[in-house]
C-alpha cells in the first residue's frame, strides 16, 4: 500500500493505492523482451495498481484511519515505478 495526494479545494487530499508486480522491477524490459513475437502472451500484465478507499480486512475508511499521518505512505520511487502522480 501506498499513498498519492490529490489537491482539492487547496487542499491536499490522500489517495491510497496498492500496488504489485509479477517479476522484480529491474527484470520488467527483459521480460518484456523475451515475450516479444510470442502468440497469446502479449496480454501478460507484469505490474498492477489501483486505488481503494476502505481496508479490505477491516473496513476502515483509510482516509479518516490515516489522516494525520497519510504523508508517511507517499514514496516518490513507488510513485515512479507505477506511475502514480505525487
């Protein structure tokens, strides 16, 4: 899990995001590039994030949970590698 922020208002807001990859972020282009030209494995997704508002174990709203302490979660290099905006 990580965090983004989102100016609202003036304001800046968290966004609370998860994140994963199938292989180690430096393997990504050789195994993009081992996969080129093969039939069917085009479609292979190696990383994946979304943003989620509750916790999935308890139901908390992350954004009231964290809310003094939400700044901690942003990581500018996890930001990059899934291309999140700050």
């Amino acid at each position: 899990m990580f965090a983004s922020s989102l100016a609202v208002g003036g304001k800046d807001e968290p966004l609370f995001h998860f994140g994963c990859r199938s292989v180690e972020h430096d393997a990504i282009p050789h195994v993009r590039e081992a996969l080129k030209g093969r039939d069917g494995v085009g479609s292979i997704y190696l990383t994946g994030s979304g943003v989620f508002r509750f916790c999935p174990w308890c139901g908390v709203e992350l954004r009231k949970f964290y809310r003094e302490t939400w700044h901690e979660l942003v990581d500018q290099k996890v930001l990059d590698e899934f291309g999140t905006a700050a």
